[in-house]
C-alpha cells in the first residue's frame, strides 16, 4: 500500500459530535459534552485503514469559514495552510439546515470533502427520512457516509471512503449564484489570474474579496473599484441558504415531527417562571442521589477496608516489621489513602447525575435560565457553563472559559468559577455533616452548593460595581435537540473522572500522607512520643491565632487545611492521619473524630464553620496551575489566591460569629 | 416590531439586523438573515428569547433580540 500518510481534517459546526465520532477512530477519549464549544483547540490521531496510513485533526467547531472568531480562525488556518488532503465534514442531521451551510462553504473550497451524516440514529429514532441518494447528486456527487458515533457504525465506510475521494480530486462546483453575483466572481478570477498567476482556489478567493474578508484582501489587494463595490457578504449568504432550502425540501422528510419531544419537554424546562426552579429541584436531586446511593454503596467499601486495615497490621507484626513502620503503613498511608478510597461511590454517582445531564441536552438551557442573575452582575448566561462545570472539577471548568467571547468575561468567570463546590469537597461535607448534622447532614451538604453558587454571583456582582462591564445581554448560544443519554459517552466521562480520583489518590493524597506522618512523629529532636511536640504541631500553633476567629482554632484543623491546598481530598486524609483514625468514613471512625474534636469544644457550627472554609478557599493546586495556564499571569493567579484565602476566612468567620451567638 | 416583543409561539420573518458587527455575522452564519422565517419558542420578560430557526434552537439575550426587526406573516 501506499507510504503517503493522508491528512484528514474533520470540521463541522460545535456539538455535531466530531469529537465523539474522533474518539470513535482513533480510540482516543478527548471530552465530549452535549452543547457548543467544548473542543477549544486542535487535537490530533493517527489510524491505519487497509494498510493506509491517516492522520486525523479534530478542529474546533465553527459555523462558517469567516475569520471572525478564534475557533473559525484556527480551522481555517488549519484548512489552508496545512496541507489538508481531505476534508470530513461532520454533520448533525437533525439540524441539517443549518449544517449545511458550513457544508457549501467548505465545497467552494475545492478541497476533497466528505460529508459523514452523524446522529441518523436519533434521527430516526424521532421518525425523521432523509432521502441519502438525492443527498449527493446535490452536493456536487461528494462521498456522503451514515454514520453513528456513539453506535460506531459506519466508520470503516467512513475511512474506506476518504482513502478513495483523495484518489478521486475535488468535486463539481454546486451553488451557482445570482448572474449579477456570478458576473463578478468571473471578472474577479481573471483579474486574480492576471495579477497573481497561479492562485490556489481562485474562486473561493473571488467570493471572500466580495464578502470583504479582510485576511484575503490583505492577501490578495486588487484595484477593481467597480466590482468590489461594497460587501456583498449578506447576498452571498441568503444565496447559500437559498440553496440549501432547496436541498433540504428534496432530501429530507417528515422534519418537524422529530422537534415534538424537544419542544415539549422545553416548555417546562426552560419556562420563563418555572425554568429557574426546576434548574434549582435538578441539583437538588443531583445531590440527593449522591449522598443516599453513595451511602448506600460505601458500607462495603468500609467492610473491604477494615479487613485490610487488621490484615495488615497482623502480617506486618508477624513479619517482625519494625512498629514505625508499622504505624506509617496503617497509620499514614492506610488512613490518608484508604479514608479517601471510600469516598469513591458518592464521586462515582455525582459524576454519573453531571454526566447525564450533560449528554442529554439540558446543560446548554441552564445558559438561558440564568441568564438574567448572571446578566444582573454583567455577565452573560453563557459564562453559567463553566460554573457549572465546576461542580466536577474546577480545572476543566477553567478551561471552558475559552469558550467566552471577551478577555474580561473569561478573566471574572476564572474569578468566580473556583467558588463551585467541586467533587473534591464532597468528603468533606459528606464525613462533616453526617458527623455533627445527623438526619440534617444531607441538607447541610446540599446548603454549601448554594452558598457557593450564591458567592460566586455576588462576587461577581460586586465587581462589576467596581469596575462595570457595558451591559450587553448578548447571550448567543445554539441549543441541541434533547436525546436519551448514551451510555458510552457517559461510561467514558465517569471512568475518566474515576481514573483521575485512582490517581489522585495514589499520588498526590498518598504523598501528602507519607509526608504529614513523618510531621507529626518527628520534631528536631527525632521521634516524638507525643504528637504536640511534632513539627506539624508546631507549624500548626503558629497558624491559631488566625484561625480563633472563624472557629477554627486546633493545630491540627491549621495543618490539614494547609495540606489541603495540595487537593482538598487531603484535608479529610490529613484529619485520618492527624488523629489517627483508621476508616475515617465509617460509623467508628466518625464516632472516633467528633469524639476528639468535641473534647476540644468543636461543635456544629464548627463543622459548618470548617465546611464554608473548604468550600471557598484555593481549591487545588491543579486548579491554580490552570488560572495561571490561561490567563498567562502570575500576577492575577496570585492575586485570585489571596483573594480566595481571604474570602473563605471572612465566609468561615461570619458563620461561626453569627452561627455561635444564635446556637451557641 | 423588535424580536424582544414578539408572541410566544408565533412564526416571524426577519426584517432587520442591526447589531454588533461580529454578532450580525456570527447570526448570519447560524441562518438568522433579512428574509428568514423564525419562530419564538420561548420569551422572558426581560426578553431574552428562544428561537426556533432552520430547524434549530437558538437562545438569545435581549440585548441581541431588541436588535433585530421581525414581521408578522399573514397567515
């Protein structure tokens, strides 16, 4: 076969499923979420089709070929200048009308395409026809290839196709304009013949100088006063649709039945009295079936874990391992890591709720919904995604404020995102409340996800009264057709989340354990018998008279917090290993800690005190690499800490101020 | 009439956009152009709306939606 490697760009408009259909390929398990924007730079992959060697690049999605937006830029850029040899063009049937547009764009580029028909499956699943043999006699006889991403069906087909269209050369020309439109165009590519000789895709170049693409006249400047008269951009592309109309009325059938089930359940959903609460009774939900289910599921875990714990100590003591030893394996390790181990089932089944939200569709109307709270403090509702991202994890929510349009937007939504309580606190609230907040705990935990919805927006609120956006409630976002989760997108996302728990786990919460044990038996006189004279006791006295205020005031609560900006797992495994305790999550190990804790006079509003803390100090060290990655400034992630730290000492001290005069 | 105000459910046709540059032309690309059928799906008070255009769903503030000149069709 041959040795020449095919480059194959894969463009379509955001949320067609070319990253699902990607990952189906190349076996690659980049994120997929179910609304616009989620691929927010190039990715690439390498497979072997029949012995013939493919690159394949997973462009950002884009609407069109203009050069207006970062993601339209970067794939253009990509189709031009990077040797392309063919173009799959990634459409979601069920908005094919739209789809299309992109699709002529593209054809016009005289680049190899083919068009994979993504998502025929909902499609008719909703009884939506789409007549595929009339499909190409209207798009110049391109390759046009069924396929399910999500089903891996059709792949082969898919790449079978694309070795032989690069055999083939580039299609017929498709849309003829208007002959006042076609009259300049032929004129232009004589001129651009004349003036710069060879010229690549002359007519694409013809029809970007009548739409005034700045880039392209940049590139190629031509006199022609008379013709280039003014844009005729908006022409060009009422044309386009005009032809688009036509292919849609010829090839596709029975359309408006498959909008039933969408526009039914958006009458509820995205209600203009009812959308903000039933977005609030979803969360709550959400977070009801991460603590009942991941209860439920953690009894066995514990089991697991209390065997491991005496089996260990019995081996190692009957191995003639040293007692220092000994203590670091059950008391640090077995502690630190294992106490976090069980915490895996309410993870597990908070990522599964996130994940289902997201694929089905419901995840971009929240954008809607919120619109006007996040419009009241000069944000648009589409700066609500990322937030709610950070319910996950912050540092992909981070991440997804690329998909803002302005540098000011991105920068206060990367102020507030960190303030969305992410899994990663979820042990705290979950060990926390059901220590001291018995039939309650669930709506204590619950409680924390408002409060720190509540502060990021009031944060945002106020600064936007320091320092005030223009008001443009420009909210602009597509939303997807509403579809049954599928069940491998949703494996792939949860196992991925699991993995990275694992990892953390093994690494960074092991590390941390490892190095607190060693803190806390040693001083600078050796080993200690008594924790009080450690290092860690000492670096932890130090950090007291700060903490006194907010009701925080133990050595011990100063160090785990301080481990806790490694990840905030660790403050919950450092609390296991500051006291102790093996299986902090069982009934004995909570018994054991609030017994301590409450010896010290650590009640109730303590606990809520510590939680608030949690919630809203510096999340992770992770999380402040991102801010730093993405808004390129050690100056502003610095600053974003220090704000942080203080705005959880000012949270944590209220609450116990308020909290100990009322309960107290 | 501006899109902002139109009814619930009702079927439009675009007569004018005049908005930011950038947005006009981010509009144009999703099919939003003089000539355009749309239909309101969904509007808040503040109007923010949802529109239903070629087949797709579209959300848009109000401050986009006040910018753009709608029609009613004779039925």
């Amino acid at each position: 076969m041959s040795e020449t490697v095919i480059t194959v760009g894969f463009v379509g408009n955001p949320n067609c499923g070319k990253t699902t259909l990607f990952n189906a390929l190349t076996g690659a398990n980049l994120k997929v979420a179910n609304w616009p924007g989620v691929t927010v730079e190039r990715m690439e992959g390498r497979v072997t089709y029949k012995g013939q060697k493919l690159r394949l690049i997973d462009l950002p999605g884009i609407y069109s070929l203009t050069s207006y937006s970062i993601e339209e830029r970067i794939a253009r850029k990509c189709i031009m200048e990077e040797d392309i040899d063919v173009i799959v063009n990634v459409v979601d049937v069920s908005s094919l009308e739209r789809n299309l547009y992109l699709t002529m764009q593209l054809l016009e580029f005289k680049k190899p395409v083919v068009l994979a028909l993504n998502m025929m499956d909902i499609v008719q699943e909703r009884g939506m026809e789409i007549d595929i043999h009339r499909l190409p006699e209207m798009l110049g006889q391109i390759p046009v290839v069924p396929v399910s991403a999500r089903k891996k069906t059709g792949l082969d087909i898919l790449l079978h196709a694309v070795i032989h269209h690069y055999e083939e050369g580039p299609h017929d020309k498709v849309v003829t304009y208007s002959k006042g439109i076609e009259a300049k165009l032929t004129k232009l590519e004589t001129a651009l013949l004349e003036q710069y000789g060879e010229v690549e895709n002359v007519r694409w170049v013809a029809i970007k100088l009548l739409e005034q693409d700045t880039q392209i006249m940049e590139r190629y400047p031509l006199g022609l006063p008379e013709v280039l008269d003014q844009s005729y951009e908006n022409r060009i592309t009422n044309e386009k649709y005009d032809y688009i109309e036509e292919v849609v009325e010829e090839c596709l059938f029975n359309k408006e039945a498959s909008h039933a089930i969408t526009e039914k359940a958006d009458r509820y959903l995205t209600h203009r009295i009812w959308g903000l609460p039933v977005f609030l009774l979803i969360l709550a939900l959400v977070f009801f079936l991460t603590f009942t289910v991941g209860d439920f599921l953690k009894g066995y875990f514990e089991i697991v874990l209390d065997w491991i714990n005496l089996h260990t100590t019995d081996l190692l003591g009957s191995l003639g391992v040293t007692d220092w030893l000994i203590s670091l394996v059950v008391d640090g390790i077995l502690a630190g890591v294992g106490g976090i181990l069980t915490f895996l089932p309410n993870i597990v089944i908070l990522f599964l709720a996130l994940a289902f939200l997201e694929d089905s569709g419901y995840m971009a109307r929240v954008a809607y919904v919120m619109n006007e709270i996040m419009g009241s403090v000069g944000l648009s509702g589409k700066a609500f995604l990322p937030m709610i991202l950070g319910f996950g994890c912050t540092v992909p929510a981070i991440m997804a404020s690329r998909g803002l349009e302005n540098e000011q937007d991105r920068k206060r939504t990367m102020l507030v995102t960190p303030f969305m309580s992410c899994s990663a606190r979820l042990p705290i609230y979950v060990l926390f409340s059901s220590m001291f907040f018995g039939d309650k705990a669930m709506l204590a935990a619950y409680s924390l996800y408002v409060i720190g919805m509540l502060t990021a927006i009031l944060i945002a609120k106020v600064a936007n009264k320091l320092y005030p956006l223009p008001e443009e409630n420009g909210l602009l976002i597509e939303l997807p057709a509403y579809k049954t989760p599928n069940a491998r997108t949703v494996v792939i996302y949860v196992w991925k989340k699991v993995k990275d728990y694992l990892t953390k786990a093994g690494t960074i919460i092991f590390l941390v354990s490892v190095i607190l044990w060693f803190v806390l038996n040693y001083s600078f006189h050796g080993p200690v018998e008594d924790v009080s004279q450690s290092f860690g006791a000492m670096l932890g006295r130090w950090m007291v008279p700060l903490l006194v205020p907010a009701g925080l005031g133990m050595w011990q609560i100063g160090v785990a917090l301080l481990c806790g900006l490694s990840a905030k797992e660790v403050v919950v495994s450092s609390f296991a290993v500051l006291f102790a305790i093996s299986n902090i999550n069982s009934a004995e190990g909570m018994a054991a800690l609030s017994t301590v804790l409450g010896q010290s006079g650590f009640g109730a509003v303590n606990a809520y005190a510590l939680m608030v803390f949690c919630l809203l100090y510096s999340p992770c060290a992770a999380a402040v690499g991102t801010i730093k990655r993405e808004s390129h400034s050690w100056a502003f992630t610095g600053k974003v800490m220090l704000f942080q730290l203080l705005v959880a000492w000012c949270g944590a001290t209220l609450v116990f101020q308020i909290g100990s005069r009322i309960f107290g | 009439m501006k899109l902002s105000e139109g009814r619930m459910g009702e079927i439009y046709l675009v007569q004018e956009v005049s908005v930011a540059p950038n947005i006009t032309r981010r509009l144009e690309a999703l099919g939003v152009n003089e000539t355009t059928h749309i239909q309101i799906m969904n509007r808040k008070k503040s109007g923010t709306v949802i529109i239903k255009v070629r087949g797709t769903w579209l959300a848009l503030g109000a401050g986009i939606a006040s910018g753009i000149t709608i029609a009613e069709v004779a039925s």
